[in-house]
C-alpha cells in the first residue's frame, strides 16, 4: 500500500529489464542512503533472468510491479502513479547511486525553502 503523501517522504523508480548482472548492486546502492526511501518501486518489464524475484526477495520498502513490453519512461510513470510520496528519484538499472543521492537535495530544500528541485 502506497504510504501517504508528505513533505518528507521519497520513492526511488527503478525500471528493470534482465538486470540481474548489475542489480544487486544497484538496489543495494539504493537501500544503504545516507537519507534511506520511503519506498523503492522496480518496475520489470517482463524480465527472464529472475530479476523481479531477486528484487522481491528484498521485501519492503521494495515494491516491485511487472508489465510486459513497456519502455524505460512508460516504466518509470507507471512506477510514479504507484506511490504517494511527495519525492522521486529515478534510477537507471545498470547504475549505482552515491550514498548522498537523496540527503543532499533534502538539506537544500531545508535551507531553501521556495527552491524548486
């Protein structure tokens, strides 16, 4: 169930098609943020590798949705009508993310109130 909406909660999107080779690392870069998700929504797009079981496996905050024969941004919208939280942060498959990823423009946000990320 998607959380509620508020100021402070994020979601990471994470399209997905036969991943497995890189995405243990991708997930884990995910899940060991300095500033952890909300939520993290793997979108397979029919996957032969075990790719979604393997992001399954994780249990929450991994959500993981699978539709066949779509692309990378009809994967990542989809994702976004999924949840609730007030952030996204999208993130490529093969990709690891920097620790800081999601601290980092919290904290501008804080000394910035009216800026627009």
């Amino acid at each position: 169930m998607p959380l509620l909406q508020n100021a402070n909660s994020i979601a990471v999107i994470i399209p997905t098609y036969n991943s497995m080779k890189h995405f243990k690392e991708t997930i884990e870069s995910v899940l060991n943020q300095t500033l952890p998700p909300d939520e993290i929504l793997v979108n397979d797009d029919d996957s032969s590798d075990g790719t979604p079981d393997f992001a399954e496996s994780y249990g929450p905050p991994v959500r993981v949705f699978r539709r066949a024969n779509q692309r990378q941004s009809a994967s990542r919208n989809f994702a976004a009508t999924q949840t609730e939280c007030e952030w996204l942060a999208f993130l490529d498959h093969r990709a690891r993310s920097k620790p800081n990823k999601l601290q980092r423009p919290r904290e501008e946000l804080i000394r910035n109130p009216p800026a627009d990320l």
